[in-house]
C-alpha cells in the first residue's frame, strides 16, 4: 500500500505506507508476516522520489522494537505472557486507514507469531497540520493475565551525524530551561516521576536538530511532544549502530500494567513535526496543531486579568476582592480570579494547612458569597473566576475525617504529608473519588453560573506508593490509574460545562503539557513572575507552546520571588508576549503606574490576535549571552507582525547585536509603531515606513536605554514594536 503523498489517499503499491502532511513524509514497510519498519521521515517526498527512494541506501528500523528475541536492544514493548515467556515477535497482519473528526488514521496491527497478543500502531494526520500523532493500543487475547513492563507510545530512528538536542528542565520557580547537547554515544534519559505533575524538573517535549547546533531560523529540525499528564520516559539510545534510536512513553518504572484477557492498553500520544526552518519552524508547527487540535477553546482570544494571588495571598475579604475588580475594571482589564483562600468552615483557610476538600464558603471573609463577588464583577464589567484544587485534601478537614480511605497511601505505613504537614493527593483511581473531585467543580458552576474562570492547582506530587482503592496485586497500577481517573473526570466537567475557561496549575509551571490542555485553556507558566528570569523561562516553554497557553502576569516590585527590582515597562513587555495578567495588588500601585497599565492593557487588546494566533520566530535567544533577546509574531496573512526586544544584561559600552526580523512579506511595506512608550522622544523608526525585504535584510537598531529622567533611569530596557502592513 502507498499513500499518496500529495492528497493522503490510498494508492497500490508494494508494501510501502506513505504518510503524509503538507510539508513532511513518514515512509514505512508495512510488508504482511515481517517486522514494521520505519524508513523514512523527513521532508514530504513526491511521487518520483518514492520511486527512487529504494536506490537511496537509506536503512529501514524497526519502527516498534520488541524485547525477547534480541534482548540487547532497547525495546518499545516488553510483557511477561501469562505462561511466564518473556519474548515477542511481531509481524504485519493488517493495514487500514479511516477519517474521523476531520483527521486521518492510519492503523498498522501487529500480531506475535505464536501468542495472541496485538498491536495497533496508529498514525493521525490532519488537513494542512504539518504534525503526525503516533500512539499504540495493545490488546491481550491470552487466556490469562500479561504484565506490561514496557510501553512505548513510538520509536524513531534518527541518522547519527552532527545530532544535537534541545530539551527543557528547571525546578519550582525556575521552569523551563533550556539545555542544548549534542547526542553522543551511549543513553540520554529525560523522565518524570512526580505522578501528579510532570512538567517542573523537565518536560516530555523535546527538539532534535539534524545539521550541527540548533538555529532558530534555519536547519532541519525534527520536534517530538508526548501528550501526557502523568509520569513519563524519553530515551535515546546510540549504540554501535547508524542511528540514534529515540522511544517515548509512559515511565515504565514502578508500573508493571496487568492486562486482563480481552482488554486493550492504550498509549498516550506522540507527537511529531519537521521543519527546514529551524527551531522556530517546529514551534510554528507544534502552536498551529496545538491550537486547533489540542488545546481547548484553542481558537478564543484569551482575557486580560487580575489574579488576587500575590497580591493578598490568603487574606481574602469582600472589601478587598471589591477593591481589586474595581482596580483592574479601571484599568481596562475584563476578569478577576480570587486565589486561595476563600473557603472552610470548620477549618477555616488561612495557611495551606488546612480545609482542602470542603470547598465551602467562609462566610466571615465573604459574607454575600461567591454570588456576592460575581455581583460585583458584573457591576464592573468584567468576569469573575475562582481558585480551586480539587485532587487534593488536608488532615484537618471535614472529607478526611469522614474519608481517610480516600488518600494515597501505603499499606501499613502512615501518610506522607506536603504542603503546610497536612497536604495529601487523593486517589483518583478511586470511583468515589472521582466524584468527589467532580463534584467540586459541578457544584460550583451548578450554584453560581455566572463563574467564568477556574485556576485548577495541584499542589503536591504522590508523596508515598500506595494505593487504598486498589487490590494488592495491582498496587503498580496507581501512577497510571491516577491519570486514568483524572481524564474520566475532566471528560465528565467538559461535557457539562464545555465553555468554562479553566488553567492548569501545578504549583506553578507543574502542568505544562498537551496531556492536559485539551481540558484546558491555559497552563500558569511559574510561580515565578521575575520579568527577567520570565524571559528565559518564556522563551524555552514558546518551544512548544504557543502565547496563548502561557499565563504571563505583571506582578509588583520588589519581585516576590527574586527580590529583584524592575521597572514596570519591561515587566509589561514581558507579559504582554504571553497571555497578559496581572499579579498583583493595585492599591499599592502608584498612579503613574496605573496609568502605564492602563495604557498597555489597551494596546494588547490591539495586538491580541497576532499575539495569540501569530506566528512565532525567536530572533536573539537570551540563552547565547549577548545581552538581549528577541523574539516576533507575525499574522498568518503576514500583513501585521508584534516585535520584542529585551536587554538581559547591562555593562558600561556594552555592544548588542542588531536584530534582523523574520517572517514578514518582503514586498509589503510596514509602518512602525512603538507600544508602551516611556521615552521623551520616539525612536527614529516610529511612523517610518519599511519594506518587509530591508527589515528582514537589515532589522532596526534598538537603543539600549530609555529617554527618560536621570532619576527614573534603571539598567533595563525594553520595546514593543507594532508592525502594519499600509
């Protein structure tokens, strides 16, 4: 069989199965009683060049390795049968392809020779996505039990050679790093093991650049995503042979899966892009399938907000939530999210040690409720969103005095505490607990339709192993039953409640994943909101997550969380490159500075739809020290672009570089204005008009200071330009 590159429909050929996106092809052999070997993936190929491809050289790779007969290799599966064997050996037994939702499936199954067991691998493209999602569904028809002790979602060879890697890292506060490598012999493993959050220490997205050090701009890149909420693996294995063998999958590591006969295990999503245009290329690709395929409501401009966090912690009251929705109303902002904080009569929430699970008001701090505050809002015109974490629970509450069977825990051993020494994760294997957590969100918005907005956090990782829900011999099932129960619940708040605006969070940047966007809107980039230290954790999550995602808030200064003092120009234009918030307390906010906020919450709402449907090219990575980062989106018609620029550094006579722009029509002329002006004067470029060709040959000087007063002046400096097409 042989899909046409060109229109993705079946065509009779040899064995070959070619996948295809408008940009990018994916040949395997899918020959009937042999292995399924991938051969290809790179730039689309056309119909000549699949008919030359078998003179190329090129090597075929097993596309999904088993363990067993050649155990020295890394493997995609390995299971014990129910008769003890250990070994697998797969073999093509059909290829089908079918159309649902708009998308395009191609299924290959395999069988074992000797045990009923079989594999579906899975290819989906969609119509004008350059993104090709892989996933596998292992199905036992043995007349017993199989443990599943390895299951990949996909594997992929790819050519040794000048192969280097761009993966994220960081910590609480620090997420989002970027480290740069390139791959060498022997294995590189990025993994999660948090159970509940999986985005803080890494990520499950990586970029693989084909021709030497990665360049934003230019070069073969290959990008992969795994979209999943739960603990994870990435492995790349470069032994003796010609190719870096990369597998990606749930963490296998203290989760053997018992796989009852007739039931199927089915593996999250892989996703995969390629691009001749670098590292911003892939990110253009993985933002357009994110928005249109993963992320929800990926398509709806995202509001400007107040979130109450940082601004009063826990010390929520009705005058001062009053205060606060009248400030950002004033300032032209459109929803305020009260924080932490507002519930718990038994144990009233004044620390985060206590009434997590009675999500009831606290009637002393809110006398008129929530129905009060939505009230409020609406008298000021915007929207009203609340702060809730549902998976969790305190000792001191109500639920766990009544349920203390309903926490993850280990058999004869006493609970592990988090947050405050009294947080615990509840078990959402559990049915029970299931809906519970339901139950929280559908009396919310059951009791009070007017909510518009949920912050969903999650502020604690599986502390112990141990399951109370599940049977003993089951007891390696509780990381992915987790997750399972958690998808089981989110399906059931969607299908209720489909145009509720909800953000992942998980104790900050904990929940950066496309395992969870297509429940929700958005995920809180960090709980750090340091503009500067914003710039570098921004610029690495932009990899694979496109503005709108990225909650990015002005917060005050003195900054929370570094105790850096920055000014509030480069703080707004910061913010202003994700989905722009605030963090902060207005009432301590100086009127000049209001004023400021009030201006650039006006010129988002300008440029919103470039920022949050644009087209990103990073220019001038923070990352390569040279003082300052860049960064653009551009319109998809190319006929309005948004330009950053941000110093990172500051030196007396400091040279920075001259930033070239990209992505703009070369024969259209641009007029440029500067958003955010403080200077006295403008720069020489405001209301000039330029060719996209000279701005893309030449770029535009950026001064390194501000025309301001001596005693306002500080070392940053920052620009927002504002590009139209005439």
């Amino acid at each position: 069989m042989l899909f046409s590159a060109l229109t993705g429909g079946l065509e009779c050929s040899a064995e070959r199965i070619h996948i295809s996106t408008p940009s990018t092809s994916m040949v395997l052999d899918g020959s009937k009683g042999s292995p399924l070997y991938i051969m290809y993936y790179g730039a689309a190929l056309s119909d000549n060049e699949m008919n030359s491809f078998g003179d190329s050289g090129m090597w075929a790779q097993n596309a999904y390795p088993v363990y067993g007969l050649h155990p020295y290799n890394e493997s995609a599966l390995a299971m014990t049968h129910a008769d003890g064997n250990m070994t697998l050996d797969m073999e093509v037994a059909d290829i089908e392809r079918t159309s649902t939702d708009g998308a395009d499936i191609t299924t290959v199954t395999l069988q074992d020779k000797v045990y009923p067991v079989t594999v579906k691998l899975n290819y989906k493209t969609y119509p004008g996505e350059d993104v090709i999602e892989t996933w596998s569904e292992i199905t036992n028809k043995e007349k017993g039990n199989v443990t599943l002790t390895q299951f990949a979602s996909g594997h992929l060879p790819i050519r040794v050679g000048d192969v280097w890697l761009s993966s994220l890292y960081g910590s609480w506060g620090n997420e989002g790093r970027i480290e740069t490598e390139p791959l060498t012999h022997g294995m590189k493993v990025i993994q999660n093991k948090d159970g509940v959050r999986n985005s803080h220490s890494a990520h499950s997205e990586v970029m693989i650049s084909l021709d030497g050090k990665p360049q934003e701009n230019t070069g073969r890149v290959i990008g992969a995503a795994l979209a999943y909420s739960g603990n994870y693996k990435l492995r790349f294995d470069t032994n003796s042979g010609d190719h870096h063998l990369f597998f990606a999958g749930i963490n296998e590591e203290n989760s053997a899966y018992h796989l009852k006969k007739g039931e199927t295990f089915t593996t999250p999503h892989l996703a995969l892009t390629f691009s001749k245009e670098g590292l911003s290329g892939a990110s253009r690709n993985f933002h357009k399938w994110g928005r249109n395929h993963m992320i929800a409501h990926g398509n709806t401009p995202r509001k400007v907000l107040l979130n109450s966090w940082e601004g009063v912690y826990f010390n929520i009251n009705e005058a001062g939530m009053s205060q606060m929705m009248n400030d950002i109303a004033s300032m032209g902002g459109e929803l305020f999210v009260m924080d932490d904080g507002w519930f718990g009569d038994k144990y009233p929430r004044k620390g985060g040690d206590t009434a997590l699970g009675d999500w009831i008001v606290d009637t002393e701090k809110l006398p008129h409720g929530i129905q009060g505050l939505i009230d409020t809002a609406e008298k000021n015109g915007i929207k009203f969103g609340i702060w809730i974490e549902p998976e969790m629970v305190n000792s001191k509450s109500r639920l766990y005095e009544k349920h203390p069977e309903y926490i993850i825990k280990a058999a004869n051993r006493e609970p592990v505490m988090g947050r405050g020494g009294t947080q615990m994760v509840l078990d959402l294997a559990n049915p029970k607990v299931q809906d519970i957590v339901f139950e929280v969100v559908d009396t919310l918005l059951t009791n009070y339709p007017g909510l518009d907005y949920i912050k969903w956090d999650a502020n604690a990782p599986v502390m112990n192993h141990g399951s109370q829900y599940q049977t003993s011999d089951n007891q390696s099932h509780l990381y992915i039953d987790y997750h399972k129960g958690l998808a089981k619940v989110l399906d059931r708040i969607r299908a209720k409640y489909p145009d509720i605006t909800i953000q992942a969070c998980g104790a900050g940047g904990g929940r950066a994943n496309y395992g969870f966007l297509p429940w929700f809107d958005e995920f809180w980039t960090s709980d750090d909101t340091d503009a500067l230290q914003r710039v570098y954790l921004q610029w690495g999550h932009s990899y694979f997550f496109p503005p709108l995602a990225m909650a990015s808030h002005i917060s005050a200064s003195p900054n929370h969380q570094t105790r850096r003092s920055i000014p509030i120009k480069y703080r707004i234009d910061v913010a202003m490159s994700g989905r722009l918030g605030m963090e902060i307390q207005p009432k301590d906010m100086s009127e000049e500075d209001k004023d400021i906020c009030r201006k650039a919450i006006s010129e988002y709402k300008q440029i919103r739809p470039v920022v949050q449907f644009g087209d990103i090219y990073r220019l001038l990575s923070p990352y390569d020290g040279k003082g300052a980062a860049s960064m653009m989106m551009v319109s998809p018609e190319k006929d309005e672009a948004v330009f950053y620029w941000w110093k990172t550094e500051a030196f007396v006579n400091q040279q920075l570089p001259k930033i070239r722009l990209a992505g703009l029509d070369p024969d259209k002329t641009y007029v440029v204005t500067e958003l955010n002006r403080i200077d006295k004067s403008p720069m020489r470029c405001e209301g000039k008009e330029f060719t996209g060709r000279f701005l893309m040959d030449n770029g535009l000087e950026m001064p390194s200071s501000h025309d301001i007063d001596y005693h306002k002046r500080t070392e940053y400096a920052s620009r927002v330009l504002h590009l139209k097409a005439k």
